[in-house]
C-alpha cells in the first residue's frame, strides 16, 4: 500500500463538492490571518520583554492547521501541537486568551501554569499538549479508543511532528490504533527541520506517511501550503475514520518559515529552500485563489485585514488587562476534586 | 588560571576528555550542526566529526538505550537530553537496564547523561524540573550536580571515568550567570566529597547545584547582623559525602537543607533522616528544609518565583533556625 500523493484543489465546484461555502472559505482565510498575525504580535512582545520564556511560531503551517481544524467536527476532539495556532483558532478560542496566555496571565487557558502554545481548550475539544513530544499521539488513541468503547461517531486528531515521529511513542499509538481500527487521524506537520535536524537525519525513507501501510491503514501526503487540499484530505480522513474505516496517517508537507523558536535564526536552513517555500506561502496562495475563483475583491479583503486588525488590538488590550496569577493559589491546583469531574467530558 | 563561565567548563571538560580519549563520543538531539540546545558542543562536530558527535533522531530511548549498548562494546559514550525533562522517556533503559546491568551481569555501563536542569528562566513544567531525587532512589545510578564552574569540569572527568551510569545534572540558570576559574590542565573532582562552599560556625546549609548560590547570597546577608553560616556543597548526591555533612552538623549544631526540587519525596528527606539517626544528639534545633512546593514547576513570573526557593527564603529560614 503506497501512499497517496493527494492533488492540489481546483475549481470552486470541487470546493462546493467538499461542503465549503464562500462564507466558510472566507472564515478559513480570515483563521489564516488570525493565526499569523497572533503569531506576529507574538514575535513583537517577545521582543519587547512581554513575554517571558521561549516563544514558538507556525509560520508556513497556517494552511495545515486551519485546513484540518475546519474538517473536524464539532464533537471530534484533537491534541495539537506548537505549530498549530490554526487548529485552536479555528475551533473557536477566543485570542485574548492566547495572548493571556502568552504573557503568563489569569486569563489564559493554563492560568500562568504553563506557557506558549502549551495550552487548549477542553470545551471546544483540544487538549494540551506537553513538551514531550510526541507524547499525546498515544494519549489521542485513547480517545478515540472512548469514542470507539462508547459507540460514538466522533473522532480524534493527533498532530506531531517529522522529528518526533522517531520516538517510540507514534509507533505504539499508530500501531495499537491499527490494530483497533480506532477512530483517529495521525496528522503528521512535516515542516522538513525537527529543531536543526533535516529530515534525512529524522527517518529514512521518503514520507513518513509510508508507515502507514506498516500498522495496516491508509496514507496520504498533501501540500501543506494548500488550505483547501488539506482541508479535502483531512475531511475524507474524518469521515471516514467517523465511519469505522479506521485510521489515516495525513503528513502535511510544508517548511518551518523561521526558525525553530524566536532565540533560533535557522542558519543551518538553505537559503533557496526559504525562498521556494515562501513562493507558496499559504496565505499568499489562498488569496490569490479565492481572487481568481471566489470572486474576493481588493475592497473585501481590506476590510476583513482591518477586523483582524481590530479583533487582535482588543485582544491585546483585554489580555493586558488579566492579571497575572497569585501565588497564593498554586498549591491548590495539583489534585482534582470530585466536583472537577463535574464537566461535559466525564458525564 | 582562566575565568570560564559554568557552561564554557563544561564544554571545556568535555572537549578534552574527548581529545584525550578516542572512545568518548557525544550523542543527543541538534549537537553536532547547531552545537547543542545550549551551545555546550558549539564546534564539536568540526574538531570531532560527524561520528563522534552525532546527531540523532528526536529519539532518547534510543540515546539513552544506545549509549549502554556502545557502552557495553567498549566506548564512552556521552549522551545528551536537550533538557533533562526529557530523561522521562528514557527512564526505562537507565533504570531498568543501564542501572541494573552490572548487578546482574558484572558487565559495566560507563555512561554519562547530561542533562541541562533547573528553572528559574520561565521554561515551564517541561523544562525546567530538578528530577535527580527520583533517580538517586535508583540503586546502580550515580548522580553529580556541580555547582561551579571548576567542578562542572572536574565531575565531568570523573563522570566519563567512571565505570557506572552517571546522571550529570547541569543546571541552567548556571550556564552563564556564574563564573570562576579552571585550571586550563584536566584534572578530576571525586565523586562523594562535599566542598565548604562559604565558611561559618552558627549553622550549615547542606545543598547543591544552582541552590549553593543561593544559599550563599541569603548567608552572605545574614553576615552583615554577625551570624556566619556555612554553606555545604554535596556536589554529588549519589554517593553523598554523610561524613562532611555529620561533621558540620555537629560542629554547627543546627543545619537547614535545601534543595530546587520539591520537597516530598526529595533527596533532602534522605539527608534530615540520617542526621535524625546519626547526630540528633548533636542538633540544637530541629533540622529544617527549604524545597520548592508540591507543584509542577509553574511558567508565569510570579509563580515560579514562589516555586523556586529565592535567597529571601532561605533567609527568612536561617533567621528562624538561628534563633531557635
Ligand atoms: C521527547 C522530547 N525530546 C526533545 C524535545 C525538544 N524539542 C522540542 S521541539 C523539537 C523538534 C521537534 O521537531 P518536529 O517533531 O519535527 O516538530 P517541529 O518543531 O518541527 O514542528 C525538539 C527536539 C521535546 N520537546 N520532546
Ligand atoms: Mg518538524
């Protein structure tokens, strides 16, 4: 079983095929914007002090993420990573919170516990993620193994990366998952550099999706750059995972645009690798396809720039505006009590 | 003799045991290329090559794993965790293979696992922990936290000399903060002597790794109100130094431990037990312990600040502990 090599998305019919309307093309590209210029803003007040420890960008991975995280939904669940801004966008948190978060405050998800995009939101069906990588491949087949014991139509989404691909932990998720048939989409973001470590030096054969034929599912490899191929790919991975066909491995090919946190200027990056991939750089690309084939007008594209503009100033303001944690409750938040199971997912 | 910073010691130590000895490679995550998370291999790769400073898959059980089995062919291999957060998952090959080798076939594992710990910089519950107590529990492993830049070099000498596992736990917030001299020649630090960091008679601090310079500036503040406290640096945990500690014990009579890990369960548990059994005739106050809280390690400011034990503290602490 060799993997597919998913094609590029053409015509607003084939679109309109998928299920996406202009309304839902337009919310992808307007989550697009939001990632990158959350990311952006990110990058600034770092900069500027404002935010302690490292910070981590998805630069280059907006399509990726954003077209996976409009497939999913509304009760599927996913656990994405550091390069994935776009999933928690578009599942619909709130970005002052991400900027709260950012900056250590109250107000976000982690409440200062924790930092960067470790961080999501149980309530719209993300979970955090931890540093150990990848460490929440096995955590998403246990939720879809609850979905599965249950009976539920829902489906799980657990991202890594082309370089935690090589720890043992994807190995036993992909294969207990197989063996299974659980429902549950690996979603492999292959940006090409785990930290400074090519690929070739990662794994080595050509896609990691090549593994799938090993653990006895499906896999597909598609442009990351392209929101509506991955969209496509990811839909028909859902659904199908959604109807007891089992997992799929879907690597989204796409390149870490900076390096791999703020501190890292990527000087063991080709420079004409930057350049071929910033050519197709994602949100370029969909603007430039939703002008040719959505009719999106220079007047209609200004004004969705200027309402991320102003939904991202005032994100910034309420964050500003959440207090940092007191101390004095950080004892208190180790163990659970049983009213904290008092939440939608443990009914 | 030259000022390095704790960092440049380590990179120096380690440069020279590999010049000095073809079976000593450096293995980890972005060593070579990049030089290390933390620059410590920074130019490794160029002196060394590529098979001696080798750049492995995001992979510590396979790191860890494959030091002991090189390690059992005859090489000295140093691994590296890009953070020692991560040695978690390759706690099966330490504890349960490298760690028990030896006991069961008398074929030594001598490895040595950097590990770059600590917090203090907001790095968070993943990159910043102080895990060491959790392996100093493990019979079969050595544990070596320096806390100078003279013996980072000389303990990491040791460390590769050694015919066991040993754990070398760097501390980060150290890396480029804290300065000294290094004898430019090799040299070894061994393993189970405590150093008397600062001198004093009224009572001792009994600590390692980033926490010795705490303790210091909280003693060097309390000097100025005329009380002398002497800060002891374990610099190993596994073996641990009992004679110099029961000797300041008794000498001092009254002795704080401190340690950046949390507080159950934490190595400082094993030093108050021991001086409870061996000179609790001795103490004129009970033994005291400052640790960082039951908690993950916390990212925002404030909270880690709480976390982390400061220099107020332990103040606050040795101001009780005299007074008592
Ligand atoms: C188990 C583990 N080891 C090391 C690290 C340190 N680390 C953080 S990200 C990273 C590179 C990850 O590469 P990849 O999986 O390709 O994801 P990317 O960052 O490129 O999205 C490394 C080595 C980690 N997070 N987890
Ligand atoms: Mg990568």
């Amino acid at each position: 079983m060799a993997v597919r090599e998913a094609e590029p998305v053409g015509s607003l019919q084939e679109v309109k095929e998928a299920g996406l309307d202009r309304e839902d093309l337009l919310g992808m590209y307007r989550a697009m914007l939001i990632t990158r210029g959350i990311e952006e803003r990110g990058h600034i007040l770092y900069k500027q002090g404002k935010i302690p420890g490292s910070f981590y960008t998805g630069r280059g991975n907006e399509a990726a993420a954003v077209g996976v995280g409009s497939a999913m939904g509304p009760n599927d669940v996913g656990t994405p990573l550091h390069r994935d801004m776009g999933v928690h966008i578009t599942r619909g948190v709130d970005p002052w919170r991400i900027f709260a978060q950012y900056m250590g405050r109250e107000g976000g998800p982690t409440r200062g516990r924790d930092g960067n995009v470790h961080m999501a939101m149980p309530e719209l069906g993300l979970h955090p993620m931890v540093s150990h990588l990848p460490a929440m491949l096995p955590v998403a087949t246990g939720m879809a193994l609850a979905f599965k014991i249950r009976n539920e139509k829902r489906v799980a989404l657990g991202w890594f990366g082309e370089g935690a691909a090589a720890r043992g932990d994807a190995h036993e998720a992909m294969n207990m998952a197989g063996v299974r048939q659980l429902p549950i989409v690996f979603v492999c973001d292959n940006n090409q550099w785990a930290y400074s470590t090519p690929t070739y030096l990662s794994f080595p054969v050509e896609h990691i999706a090549d593994r799938a034929a090993a653990y006895g599912f499906d896999g597909v490899v598609v442009d990351g750059t392209d929101v509506l191929a991955v969209y496509r790919e990811a839909k028909r991975a859902i659904e199908k995972a959604r109807e007891g066909g089992g997992p799929t491995l879907l690597e989204c090919l796409t390149l870490r645009m900076e390096g791999h946190a703020v501190h890292d200027d990527a000087f063991y990056v080709p420079k004409e690798m930057f350049e071929q991939w910033a050519a197709q750089d994602p949100i370029e690309r969909f603007r430039s396809w939703l002008r040719d084939h959505a009719e999106l007008t220079d007047e209609e594209d200004d004004e969705i720039a200027s309402s991320v503009k102003r939904t991202l100033n005032s994100a910034l303001e309420q964050a500003d505006e959440s207090p940092l944690p007191d101390p004095a409750g950080l004892e208190a938040g180790v163990y659970a009590a049983p009213e904290d199971l008092d939440t939608p997912h443990h009914k | 003799m030259p000022e390095l910073t704790y960092i440049q010691a380590i990179s120096d130590g380690l440069r020279q045991e590999m010049r000095r000895d073809q079976r000593v490679f450096l293995m980890g995550e972005d060593v070579g290329v990049y030089g290390g998370a933390f620059k410590v291999s920074l130019g490794f790769q160029e002196e060394f090559g590529p098979w001696r400073v080798i750049d492995t898959p995001l992979s510590e059980t396979a790191i860890v794993g494959g030091a002991t089995g090189a390690a059992l062919m005859g090489m000295r291999p140093v691994a590296e965790m890009q953070f020692a957060d991560f040695i978690s998952c390759a706690w099966d090959h330490l504890v349960t293979v490298a760690a028990k080798q030896f006991f069961r076939g008398r074929t030594p594992v001598p490895i040595v696992v950097r590990l770059p710990s600590g917090g203090g910089f907001s790095g968070g519950p993943f990159h910043s922990q102080n895990p060491e107590s959790s392996f100093a529990h493990i019979p079969g492993l050595k544990i070596v936290c320096p806390a100078t830049p003279h013996d980072a070099k000389g303990l990491l000498a040791s460390a590769i000399e050694d015919p066991n596992p040993v754990l070398y736990f760097e501390h980060k917030h150290l890396y480029r903060r804290i300065k000294g001299e290094v004898p430019e020649e090799r040299y070894t630090v061994p393993f189970g002597q405590a150093n008397v960091h600062r001198e004093g008679e009224d009572a001792v601090v009994v600590t390692w790794g980033a926490m010795v310079h705490t303790a210091t500036d909280a003693a060097d503040e309390l000097a100025k109100e005329g009380t002398e406290v002497e800060v002891l640096d374990l610099r190993t945990l596994i073996p641990w130094d009992r004679e110099k500690v029961l000797e300041s014990v008794r000498r001092t009579s009254k002795v704080l431990v401190l340690h950046e890990d949390t507080r159950t369960g934490g190595f400082g548990g094993e030093i108050a037990a021991t001086i409870a059994e061996e000179a609790f005739e001795d103490l004129d106050a009970p033994v005291m312990r400052v640790a960082a809280p039951d908690t993950p390690v916390p990212f925002s400011p404030p909270l880690e600040k709480a976390f982390i034990p400061q220099a107020e503290d332990v103040l606050q602490a040795l101001e009780e502990l005299v007074a008592y």
